[in-house]
C-alpha cells in the first residue's frame, strides 16, 4: 500500500511538471480580424467592383422584371377577348415566366455570393498568412479571432497584448488613431 502511495505521488509530481512546462509555453493571441480586413488597401476597390456587379444584377433583374410586367398587362388588357384555352395557356406561361424571373433573383443572389468570395479570397489568404508569420515571429502558440461576425468569440483579454497591431504592421498598414 505504502509503495503504491509513493509512485501514485511521483505520477503526481511528474504530471504536474509537464502542466507546469505546458503552461510556461503557452502563448495566447487575440486579433481582429474585421479590422485588419477593413484596413486593407484593397478592400476599397473590391468594394467598388462589388457595387458595379451589384448594379449589373440589379439592372438586368430591373429589365427582366419590367418585361414580366408588360406581358402581364397586355395579358389583363386583351384576357376578355381571349378563349377559355388561350387564357388558361397564357396564364401558365405568365407562371412559367415569374417562376424564371424568381429563379433569377436567387440566381443573382448566389452569382454575388460567388463574386464576393472570389474577390475576397486573396485579402483573406494575405490576412492569415500574416497572423500565421506574426504569431511564428512572436512564439505565440494560440491566435483567436476578437469576434466572429457580430458574435464575440474573445470575452476577456489583457489589453496588452497588440497582435492586431503587429499583423497590421506586418503588412505594412498604417495603424489608425483610436
């Protein structure tokens, strides 16, 4: 009994060596990487490219839209004329045809998606491989996002730690005035 108590204890001790060298090399970061993201000089001209995409979606959803609504109305205007046949035919392809402009809007809405990713997937990619050189650099072990979205992920931090600022010197972007 008396020996299993004693490597029992020199299990202890020696797991609690490794937590204690464990802890010592921990090294937790936090950034923002919205922030970082915002600053970035390209983003100004992905926000340009996106609002004229934007536009051309708009205007091609506004022309077929448009083009919807005066088959409806030459529809409403001559409906009284038309055999029972001939208005049930063309109130389908009116169906047929407000499914499709529909379909195009969502279509659109995915096709800006798409564009959005595409545009930002560089920015992206330069971001993290800066956090990831910063954080090499600075020994750091741990890198969490100060937010994801509108939802924090980081509750609690010491304001000393600036690793914000070292990716966004890294990259070589102007720290902004607070």
């Amino acid at each position: 009994m008396m020996k299993m108590k004693v490597v029992l204890a020199a299990a202890l001790m020696l797991f609690a060596g490794f937590v204690a060298q464990a802890q010592s090399d921990l090294k937790i970061g936090y950034t923002n990487v919205e922030l970082i993201m915002d600053l970035m000089p390209e983003m100004e001209q992905i926000g340009a490219d996106l609002q004229d995409y934007q536009q051309q979606l708009q205007t091609n959803i506004q022309t077929k839209a448009q083009d919807f609504q005066r088959k409806v109305q030459a529809y409403q205007q001559a409906a009284q004329t038309m055999t029972d046949d001939a208005r049930a035919q063309r109130e389908q392809e009116l169906q047929r045809q407000q499914q499709e402009l529909q379909k195009f809007e969502q279509d659109a809405q995915v096709s800006y998606q798409r564009k959005l990713q595409e545009l930002l997937e560089p920015v992206q990619n330069k971001v993290f491989n800066a956090i990831n050189a910063v954080a090499a650099e600075n020994n750091y072990t741990h890198i969490f996002s100060e937010a994801a979205g509108n939802n924090p992920v980081l509750l609690y931090t010491r304001d000393e730690d600036k690793f914000t600022e070292l990716v966004l010197t890294k990259l070589g972007i102007e720290i902004p005035e607070e």
